[in-house]
C-alpha cells in the first residue's frame, strides 16, 4: 500500500502564501502558550512560589492542548484548515483576555489551560496545510519553515513578557498574547484557504485505513518524539531563570540569551528541512539529532558544574538549538506515513504526546532543579535523547 507523491515537483505560488499565514498561526498559537513560563522569575522572587508550582502553571497551556489536539486535527481532516485555525485562534484570544484579569493562581490556571485547548488547533491542522499544498521534495523544507513559528514565538514570549510583567504584572503580557492571536485569527479566516482537491495527494480505500494498524512506525516517531521533546522545554521553561539565578544575568540580558538561542533554533529548522529533503530520508536527519543533542546536553550541564559562564551560556544556546531540531522532520514523516484520510489525528496525536510530555516536564524539571541543581538536571535531561536513538526507524514509511 503506498500514496504517491504529486509527479510534479512544481509548487503553486499560493502554497507560500498559504505557508506564511501557516507560521502566523503557529508562531501566534506558540506564543500565548509561552507567556506562563516567563511569569516564573516573577511568580518565584516577588510571590515566593516554589519553582515546582510555577512550572505547573507554565505547564497548564500545555495540559489543554493535550485534551483537544486529536479532536482539532480530527476536525481538520473533516472540514479542513480553515476555520478549525481561525476559531480556535479567536477562542485562544477569549481564553487569554480572561486569563489576563484573573488574580488567584487556582482560577488562572485553568484558564490557561482553555487557552492551550483552544490555541491547540493552530498545531494540529498547520502542518495539513504544508502536507497538502507542497510536494514531497520541498515538504522538508516547508515544513521546517512551518516548525520555526515555534521558536520564533517562544522567542518573542522571552523578549516581550518579562518586562511587561515587571512593569504591569502578569495580567500585560496576556493582554498583548490576546490581541495578536485575535488579530492573527481574522487573517486567517480571511486568508487561508483549505489545499484544492488536485493538489492534496489523492488516498484510495486501502490506504484510508488505520495507518497504525499497518505497522509501528507511527507509533515509534510517537515514542521518539516524546523523548527529544524533554530538553526541549527544559530549557525553555527554565532557562531564563537559570541564567538569572545561576549565572547572574540581567533579566533583560536573559532574556535576549533565550531570544536569541529560539530564533536560532527556528533558522536551523529551517537547514534540517533541507537535509531530509536533499537526503530523502526523515529518520536519518532525526538520528544525527538525537547524536547532538546528548552531547550538546552534557556541555551544558558540565561548563555549568565548573562555573565556566560563557561555555555554558554558548552550549545553552546550542543545546537549544539542537533541542528543536527533529520536529520538522518528524511532522513531515507522521504526515507522510499517515496518508492525507489520516494526516490531521496523526499530527494531533504526535502534538499530544509531545505536550504531554512538556507538561510533565516543567513541575518535574522544577523539582529536580531544587533538590540535585542545575548540572545534575540538565545531565538527566540528556537521557531522554540517548533513548530515543534505540527506537527511530532505519527507514522512512510512507502511506
């Protein structure tokens, strides 16, 4: 059973129009789900809340987009891309503006985490849109565009929200997060428009069947995916407050490090897509991250056991780097191996696993960073990597 890709190799113009409202939607979604986790330096000096209570509440988005990503992307598959973007960016906008003028850490969770759930939908039909609009030669490449709003949203929280929270409480950022995805949600509804039916790969029966049914792949990109989102959002959770903790930066000065270390990583997205469309193989490129990313991982918690500043500052933005590197290539091979009848709940399962994980990781990161430190957290971060290498596949599979 095997899904052609397209005979041409041709993109249609519009498929890069369709791809930069794609990145405004992600890098939007991304960023109201990144607000919480700046509030930590905040929440932990100024409220005296412990680091494993606020990486709970910067979890919380996290923990709602694990609720709806399957439903999102089930929709998506139904209805299209669309409107299940647009309505779940316009109800992300609701959520935060809430958000923004709740008080008590209870209420404000919950909250946030509708946010998550509904700024979910960006995550889960975004990738449809790269599927169906680019052939398969250029979909790492597209897709690694796609994946950079991530960081690049990440990016935008560390350099906006501190000091907004500094001068205005948490309640600023929220409002500034509610306004752009309410306005990036109408562009979308005006904009976007769902791939024509003569360039979305065409699925007979036989592959519109259960993909996980027809082999583990699906399931091993899952697990592996699973893994090497950890240091991920270790670093992102914590490594503001690391660098202000621990090495003594200024927080402006910090949060341009983590500014700096997610625009990077969102560029080499953008590499690592070449690399598996130039190779012709997804899995590959993911191994040789797994590879880096432990080692880059060990630097980090090394240089910063010794005091070593400027090493540990250069290998956290590397590690970083490194950290958001597989995701394009493994969006592009789930939506490859699912087939387009499937792509939209595959995509939404390989989003819940991996912000399953993320919301795991910020309340047990905290609390290890508070008994053991930083090094010893950051060394048991790079395990997760170093298992991930046993279960990615040899070779790509395709619908």
């Amino acid at each position: 059973m095997s899904e052609r890709a397209p005979r041409t190799t041709r993109t249609p113009r519009a498929a890069w129009r369709m791809l930069v409202l794609g990145v405004l939607a992600q890098a939007s979604g991304s960023f109201v789900i990144s607000v919480p986790a700046y509030f930590i330096p905040l929440l932990h000096s100024e409220r005296g809340i412990s680091l494993g209570q606020a990486g709970l509440l910067a979890a919380a988005p996290s923990f709602g987009m694990v609720l709806t990503l399957v439903a999102w992307g089930a929709a998506a598959d139904r209805w299209g891309e669309r409107w299940v973007i647009s309505i779940g960016l316009a109800l992300a906008a609701v959520f935060a503006l809430v958000s923004a003028r709740t008080v008590d850490l209870l209420p404000l969770g919950c909250v946030l985490v509708l946010t998550g759930a509904a700024a979910a939908s960006a995550n889960a039909a975004s990738g449809r849109v790269v599927v169906g609009w680019f052939p398969r030669n250029r979909r790492g490449l597209a897709m690694g565009i796609r994946q950079m709003s991530v960081p690049l949203g990440v990016a935008v929280a560390a350099l906006v929200v501190p000091p907004l929270a500094a001068h205005g409480g948490v309640g600023s950022p929220l409002v500034v997060a509610a306004g752009i995805v309410g306005v990036v949600a109408v562009v979308c509804a005006v904009g976007l428009r769902n791939p024509p039916q003569n360039a979305v790969v065409v699925t007979s029966a036989a592959t519109a069947m259960n993909p996980y049914r027809r082999s583990r792949f699906l399931l091993r990109i899952h697990a592996v995916s699973v893994l090497l989102v950890v240091p991920q959002f270790a670093l992102s959770i914590f490594g503001l407050v690391w660098l202000i903790a621990d090495l003594g930066c200024p927080v402006v000065t910090a949060g341009i490090i983590v500014a700096a270390a997610q625009i990077l990583g969102a560029v080499g997205r953008i590499g690592v897509g070449v690399m598996s469309d130039r190779t012709g193989s997804r899995v590959r490129v993911i191994r040789v991250v797994a590879y880096a990313g432990v080692a880059a991982l060990l630097v980090l918690a090394g240089s910063a056991a010794l005091g070593w500043s400027v090493v540990a500052v250069v290998a956290y933005v590397v590690a970083t780097m490194i950290s958001v590197a597989d995701n394009g290539p493994a969006f592009t091979v789930v939506a490859e191996a699912a087939g387009s009848s499937w792509s939209g709940r595959a995509l939404g399962l390989q989003n819940t696993g991996q912000n399953l994980t993320a919301a795991l990781v910020g309340p047990t990161i905290g609390a290890l960073i508070t008994v053991v430190g930083y090094p010893s957290a950051f060394v048991i971060a790079a395990t997760a990597p170093l298992l991930s290498l046993a279960l990615i596949p040899r070779a790509d599979e395709q619908a």
